[in-house]
C-alpha cells in the first residue's frame, strides 16, 4: 500500500492581548492560557495590540514601558519564541495597511453596533476618536492577515470575532477566494470572569475598585485579601446555582485552575461555608499564577532577550502577512509597485 503523506500542514491560530496594564485573572484564565496549551498543536501566533491600545489616551513613556511589559508577561504566560511568533502588532505595518482596505469593505451600521464601541465611547466621552470606532476592523486585518483557522478568546471578543468574519466572506465573495473565515476558540469555564466587587460585570482591568480584579502579578496576601472580600450572597451554600452570581464566579474560577467539577467543588465544602470556600479560591489562584510571577522576574531581568524576540517575531510576522496583502492588493485593483 502507498504511504500516504504526513506532511499535512497545522492549523494556525492568532490572538493578541493589549498592553494596557498588567494581565487580569479573566485576560489569564479566558484567553492566555489557551494560547499555551494551543503551542503544542498548531502553528501559533501572538501579539501584543498597542495599535489597538491608543484608541485610549496613553502617555507614551508609560505605553512603552507597560509595552515591554505587556511582552514579557506573555512569554511568561507559556509562550515561547521558538516555538511560536511572539511580536509587537506595531513593529509589523501590514496589519494597519490591510486595516484600511478592510475599512473599505465594513459597513458604519457594522461598526455602529459593536457593544464594546458603545461602552468605551461612554467610559471616554472625551474622546470618542474615530480609532476606537473602527478598532473592530484593524482587529479583523490582524486574524486575517495570517489566515488565522482558530482564534482563542473570551466571550467579550465574540462580536469582534463575527464581524472579522462577515468581513472575510464579503471580502471573499466579492474579490473571489482570499480570506481563511477563522472561528472563535473559547475555555470550556471561564470565557468571562466576573468582578469579584460586582460579579454581573466583567473583571476588567480598568475598574476603578482594586479589590474587583486580580493581576497576574499580585502576590499572595493580595490575592488572597482579594477573594477574601469578593462580594457573594446571604446564603451559605458552596453550590452553582441561577442567580448566585458571586459564587457561581469563584466556582468558575476555582474549577478553571483546579480542575475540578461543580459537583466535585460542591462536595468539597459541603458543610463549611463560604469563608473557607473563598480562601481556598484564593489560595487555589496564588499556587496556580505563582511560576508565572517567577518566570515573569526573570525575564524582566533580560530586556535585550525581550527586544530580541520581539524583533525576530515581528520580521516573521511581517513575511507572513506581506505575503497576504500582495495577494489583497493584486486583487483589488492595485497597480503593481
Ligand atoms: P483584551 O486585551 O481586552 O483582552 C485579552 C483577552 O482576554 C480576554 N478577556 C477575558 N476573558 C474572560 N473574562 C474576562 N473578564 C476577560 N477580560 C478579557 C479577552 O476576550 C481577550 O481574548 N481586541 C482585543 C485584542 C486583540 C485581538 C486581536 C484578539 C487585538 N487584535 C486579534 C484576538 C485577535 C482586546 O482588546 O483584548
């Protein structure tokens, strides 16, 4: 009998996370560590979105730092250079070249409609620039400029994720064969952590409550005073039920990094309160984040090995990409250069 080939080609997955702040539990447990987990079986890329970034006003010395950080902490998250791109989305232009051809195939009622739009134009009404209006679509120009098969993200990607997918098809459709129209990838617990100050509000880094959100790199009586005040119910029940959304958000967060069922957790503290189920919460999240802090100190020490993978990243990034937007280019009319 032939042999048959083995030189089928892997998936490729793409996500990006942006540099504003340190990395929250939910960026962790929604979207990161699938992206580690995703390394050992597809071709994987990673960006950190600072073009995405300064839709909000930054002060560019901070942008850079927390850039630079922002980096650091993904590789200290799992991703690891030489088995996967790892880059700055700014050091590579095509994503904001396709960005503006994307532009030309998205509808204003399209972007109208995205919620994130709608809430950050809230949260900065001093500041409603027309960045933050077509972010969607530089998102979209970042997934497609690789042919992303598969992007891990949480659920509050989803609406971004659909429309980077109504943009490919119509693209597709009218251009003829382009675009790979990717799918979300989302965590089986977790796709959206709650605040622990507010659990029918996404934990965002942005809150203004510091007791709301756990970073990546809080210590452990931080964590641990965190899920000590996380805000519950006037029942006493460690159980997942409808409406119980401050603990249903701590089982979650408890399963996601422990593993355990529902009804293993249930079983668990059955008959001790919701005192000893949130220390166990935080104790659970310090164990599980503390080789990332390590990992994390060590490679802050090293910041030409950071600036070297960056830039080995972004020219990988760029081959790839530019390979996508001659073929955009060729398709939509362009003379050749
Ligand atoms: P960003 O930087 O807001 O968040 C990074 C990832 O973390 C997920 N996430 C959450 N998951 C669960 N619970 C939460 N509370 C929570 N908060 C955040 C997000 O869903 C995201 O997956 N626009 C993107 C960055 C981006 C991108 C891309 C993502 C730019 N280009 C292309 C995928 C593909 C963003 O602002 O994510």
């Amino acid at each position: 009998m032939a042999e048959q080939a083995t030189t089928e080609k892997k998936q490729r997955i793409f996500s990006a996370i942006q540099p504003t702040g340190v990395f929250t539990l939910g960026n962790y447990i929604g979207a990161i560590r699938n992206w580690d987990t995703l390394q050992k079986e597809y071709e994987c890329i990673y960006a950190i979105a600072d073009l995405h970034a300064i839709t909000v006003k930054q002060e560019p010395k901070d942008l850079r730092a927390n850039s630079l950080r922002a980096f650091a902490l993904m590789l200290a998250c799992g991703m690891d250079p030489k088995r996967s791109i790892t880059f700055m989305q700014s050091q590579n232009p095509n994503h904001a070249e396709l960005s503006w051809i994307l532009s030309c195939s998205t509808m204003f009622g399209e972007l109208s409609r995205m919620t994130q739009f709608k809430d950050k134009s809230q949260r900065h009404a001093d500041n409603i620039n027309a960045g933050l209006f077509t972010y969607p679509v530089l998102m979209a120009a970042d997934i497609l400029a690789y042919n992303a098969d598969l992007v891990p993200i949480g659920a509050d990607q989803k609406q971004h994720l659909e429309l980077a997918r109504n943009i490919a098809i119509r693209f597709n459709q009218r251009f003829g064969e382009t675009f790979t129209v990717p799918d979300g990838y989302f965590p089986k617990q977790g796709a959206r952590l709650m605040s622990l100050q507010d659990p029918t509000k996404k934990m965002s880094k942005s809150d203004e409550n510091a007791n709301a959100c756990v970073f990546i790199l809080d210590d452990k009586d931080t964590i641990l005073r965190k899920f000590k005040r996380a805000v519950t119910d006037s029942d006493t029940v460690v159980a997942y039920r409808e409406g119980k959304d401050g603990i249903n958000n701590l089982m979650t967060i408890y399963s996601a990094v422990t593993g355990k069922s529902y009804e293993e957790i249930e079983r668990e503290f059955d008959g001790k309160g919701y005192g000893d189920f949130k220390i166990a919460v935080g104790e659970a999240v310090a164990d599980h984040l503390e080789p990332v802090r390590t990992e994390y100190a060590r490679l802050s020490a090293d910041k030409q090995y950071l600036l070297d993978c960056m830039k080995t990243g972004s020219e990988q990034a760029y081959r790839i990409t530019r390979k996508t937007l001659s073929k955009v280019y060729r398709k939509v009319g362009f003379l050749d250069r």
